[in-house]
C-alpha cells in the first residue's frame, strides 16, 4: 500500500514541475488518502495483534 502513495507522490511532484496544478492536486489527495487508510490499518493490526496475545 505504501507503494502506491509513493507512486502517486512521485506523480504528484513531477505535475508540479511542469505545472499541471490540476493533476498534482489530484494526485497528491489520493496519495494522502491511501496513506491515511494504511495508517488506520496499521494501527488497528497492532492493537488487535497485542490485544490478542495471551500467556
């Protein structure tokens, strides 16, 4: 997943370069949008891997 926020980074700053404000706009939200849904992914993952452990 994170490759994909890399890639539309990536996307994201090139557009800038050569001045497509409109697809760098673009680009840059569903980079911040595929990250933020890792982040919660991330975080659930850890919460129910040590809420899950029991010894």
């Amino acid at each position: 997943m994170l490759d994909w926020v890399v890639t539309f980074l990536i996307i994201a700053l090139i557009a800038a370069v050569f001045g497509f404000t409109g697809i760098a706009v673009a680009a840059a939200q569903i980079a911040q949008v595929v990250f933020f849904i890792f982040l919660v992914l991330f975080v659930l993952s850890l919460i129910l891997h040590i809420g899950g452990r029991r010894d």
